[in-house]
C-alpha cells in the first residue's frame, strides 16, 4: 500500500475573517492545491515537479511549505521514509486565499496519509504550521487549519494552542472575488503591526468576533453578517486594495451578509444566504472592480467545505 | 392588581469578564438588590425610602439610576402613571458586582412588571442601560443586560444593538471576592482608556474570547478557563487591587479554571467546576487578600443565575 502514489486536495481559505485578525478561517470549497505523494526508496523529502505557479516557488525542500510540512510530520512519526511530492497549484498565489496555507495542509496531510495515518487531524495542523512557519517565517494558522480541518476554525494562541472547529451554519455562502492585482503580505503585516489602537476600536472588535462565533452556533446568519466589522484591521488594509469601498458597498447593495478582506487581501469576500444571491454579489463586486479600478478579477463561491483536506 | 407593591429582585453581575472587556457578563445568584415600586395617583417617579446604601445614593429620581430606569420605561410605555419606589440595596457599593447595574436593572423590571409587563426583555434592557447611563454618564450594558435577562450575556454594540444570551454549562460554579477596598471606576476606567494597545496584546484577547463564547456552546470548562487571559485591561487595573497578583496565584493553585478582576474591581472573581472547589477557591483567596494585603473580604459563590431580574 505504501508505494502507491496518493493525489491530496487542500482548499484555500480565508483567514483573518472580519474582527477575527489571526483568530478565524474557513475553508472554501474551491479553488485549492493537488499534492500528489509517493513514498521514496530513501531517505528526504524531494519535489519532483510544481506546476501552476509560473515558476514562482521554490523547489527546494526546505523552503517549499509544502515539502517542509511533510519532513516536520515524518520527524514527529519518527519515520525515516522519503518522500516524493508534485505539487499543483490550481489557486492564484498572494491572492489572500491562502496558497502557502493549502500548500503546508496538503503537505502534512498527504504525509500522514501515506505513513497510514499516526497522527491526528491536531497534530496534521501543527506540522502544516511549522511547515509553513519554517518555509516563509509567518504562521497563520487561520489559513492552515481550515486547509486541513474544513470548516470554520478558531485559533486562540497560548498554552496549549487551541483549534476550534466551530459550526457551519446550513444557508451560508460564501462569495470571493480576487482581483488581478498584488498585495504583499509583508507589506500588509507591517502597515497594521507598526500602529496601536484605542479602546474605542478594541472594544467594537472583541464584541464583533464574541458575536460571530456565537452566530455560528446558533445559525443566525443575519448576526453573522453585521459581526463582519472590523474597526482595526480592515479601514488600514483597505488602502492597499484598489476600488475597496466601492467592491464592499456594491457587495452590501447587492444583499450580501457582511463584507471585508480575505486574509491580508487583495482578494474580497463575502457572506450570502443562498445561491442566487451569491451569484448576483459575486456579479455586482466584479463589476465594481471593473468599473473603480479597472480590475479584472476571479471568482468563487459556493458553501464552506466542512471537508478540508482529502485523498482524491 | 396594579395598586398592589411588588417586590422584585435583579443581581449582582460580573462584567467585563476577562478578555470580554464592555461585552462579556454574568448574572451572579447572590446577592442582589431589592426593589418594590407601587403604582401612585399622580405622575412622577418618587423614590420613598433607600436602605442598605449608608446614605451614599442620591434620593433625586432624576439622578438614580433607579427611578430613572423606571422613568424611562414609563416614557417608552406613554404612559402617564407616576410610581413610588423603595430601594434596598443588599450589596456592596462601588465594589465592581455591578451595584448600579443591578439598581437601574431593578428599576426598568419593576415598572415593566406593575405596567402588566408591556415589553419584551430586549426594551427593558434597553431601560435598564439608559437609566443608568443618564444617571452616572458611562451605561454598563454588560453589567445591567445579564442583570435583567440572566446567565452569560454578549453586548455587541452597534446597528441594530446585539445582545445575545449564551449557553451556561451546568457544572460551572463562580466564585468572587471583595475586598474591603476602594477602587474608582472613573479612575479604573480612565486608566485603560488614555492608553494605546499593539496587535501583541489585541490578537490574544481576540483569540480567547471568540474561545470563550465557543467554551460556553460546547461546554468545555477547561477552554473557558483557559479563555480567562486578558492582556489588555487587567495588567493595568491589576496596580490598582492590593494583593490582586497573590489572590489570583491562590485562585489558580487552588484549582480555578481561571480568575480575573469583576468589572472594574476590586472583586476578584473565579470560575471552578464543582461547589467544594468553589469554596476551596474561595477560602484561598480570601487568605491571600489577608496575608498579601492586610485586607478583610466578602465571599459570594454559587452558580450563574440564569433567572436574573425577578418578581419576589
């Protein structure tokens, strides 16, 4: 069994969802990576091909997320099998999708697969984190434990870490829409991490995220959508995206739930309680990156995968 | 029926509870204040007698927050009823058990109930924060909200005003200790105002209290305990409870879930999961506010009441 080659789904996610910065992801039900993995004669972990990337990332083992997710789960199995992965970008990178976060989730998880599964879904994410965190200096967990868990997922940091699967509520959709344009991460991170904030933000945030989840477990999507505010994160990082205002309130105008940027952007999401609303949002914020800033854009939408991770 | 008095009863709260700060509270089932109110001939709202206060509360119903609570559900109500009111506190003043909160809470219930009850719980809330607001200038709506409506509640501020009752797991028992102390809540409140917060200390209280209203859902005492982590608010009001960091080490070593300050102090509160911890717990900080801080205390503990404001 061990010798076979496995096709691994991870989905891209959101992450920093509304007042939840490094607190909430979900996982999509579209787009995502493919990983394909082979255990290999010896010992390392080689990337024999990445394709849809545009030769954008690196093919060396120990920077690529994905491949150092797997070495951090094949030293915690103590395993001293090789391992030989290809790895198909089919998600846009530096979208705010989170394409390193699929990445280390299909890595962690197509290794613990082909060991036969030692470990749990917790301990996949943790090796998903450090794969991550080793690769590109940054963890967000948000955007990686979603990859692997599906679902709605809360982070909260501290000892022990915490991941939450929190529920999905029935109706809910979700509508991205990513616009041809770059946002740096870093860029994104330093713009809000130089600054401090006052209560007068804190206070509205902290009620907001409080609000969200308990949305969640009572499956009000209408609190849902107003607890998307975010007075911290989302009026700076707002800047970095061209014709924002106008994406969000042709979003709201349309009848979306909420409104705010996916991970550190430049990509948009939005909540909706059916298809065709989905649809008409995705439509009326496509068209506002056109007609604001002359993006085009891509996009999806659909329910949250509560699956995660998954062999093809 | 309406010429008869009523008694009624509403609790003292714990608000701002750990990384909740102006959003998260609780209804304590003891103690609390006592309010009868009777319908009078004339209009007006005249408070007749206060007991149990050392003379420290202003009779002037335009300024206690009591009668201006029921004024104010009087006004909602157009009608042009006068009540007279005795008022009975039977808690500690400025002690951070939310003594106003549960006055103004008194207030805006009785006059609901000997009206034959024309408002949903949501309006008298409403009453309840603006009695208090109008009264002392700053409405705690996460002390007066739980104080009428009971259990855990979530004030999320903004359009429409979200408040949200949340689960109360059935083994949770809730301890506080108030030391015979001082604390300015305008001072307390002033403290942590003036100040600036970076996202080090934001992202953590984010984290534990989207976990703490999940740990409330689900039922995980420990997560609870463990969401009890405030980075914000109580390192600051911390310097102003003698002996806080020794009582909390007690709490904790004597096996609380967790322990932080009771609105803005100078009660500690704690959260443990069976009565003989509680008063373990309890016992243990009372010894520590004496040994670390030569001071005498007050004991309540028990379970959250989910009943809050009531008719006796």
């Amino acid at each position: 069994m061990r010798s076979q080659r496995l096709r691994v789904f991870a989905p891209a996610t959101i992450a920093n969802i509304g007042p939840g910065f490094d607190v909430l992801g979900l996982a999509l039900s579209t787009p995502g990576d493919v990983l394909e993995v082979e255990l290999a004669d010896g010992p390392g972990v080689e990337i024999v091909e990445i394709t849809g990337d545009g030769g954008r990332l690196t093919r060396d083992p120990m920077k690529n997320v994905a491949s150092r997710a797997a070495v951090d789960l094949l030293r915690r199995a103590g395993d001293t099998h090789g391992l030989r992965l290809w790895l198909h970008k089919q998600m846009p990178l530096a979208s705010g999708l989170g394409s390193s976060g699929a990445s280390s989730a299909a890595g962690a998880f197509a290794a613990n697969e082909i060991l036969g599964r030692p470990f749990s879904t917790h301990d996949v994410v943790l090796s998903a984190i450090e794969g991550e965190c080793a690769a590109s200096g940054t963890p967000h967990a948000d955007n990686v434990a979603p990859s692997v868990m599906g679902g709605f997922v809360l982070v909260r940091g501290g000892e022990p870490f915490d991941i939450v699967q929190l529920p999905v509520p029935d109706g809910l959709r979700v509508v991205v829409v990513h616009p041809h344009c770059q946002v740096s991460t870093a860029a994104a991170r330093r713009l809000v991490k130089e600054r401090t904030y006052g209560l007068d933000v804190i206070v509205p945030n902290i009620g907001n995220v409080a609000a969200l989840v308990a949305a969640l477990y009572v499956g009000d999507l209408q609190l849902l959508g107003r607890s998307i505010d975010d007075r911290i994160i989302e009026p700076l990082r707002a800047t970095l995206i061209p014709g924002f205002d106008d994406v969000k309130n042709a979003a709201l105008d349309a009848g979306a739930l909420g409104c705010s940027i996916a991970g550190s952007g430049p990509s948009v999401f939005a909540f909706a309680e059916a298809d065709g609303d989905a649809q008409r949002i995705g439509a009326a914020m496509q068209a506002a990156f056109r007609s604001a800033a002359q993006l085009d854009s891509d996009l999806f939408w659909g329910k949250v995968s509560t699956e995660g991770a998954r062999v093809l």
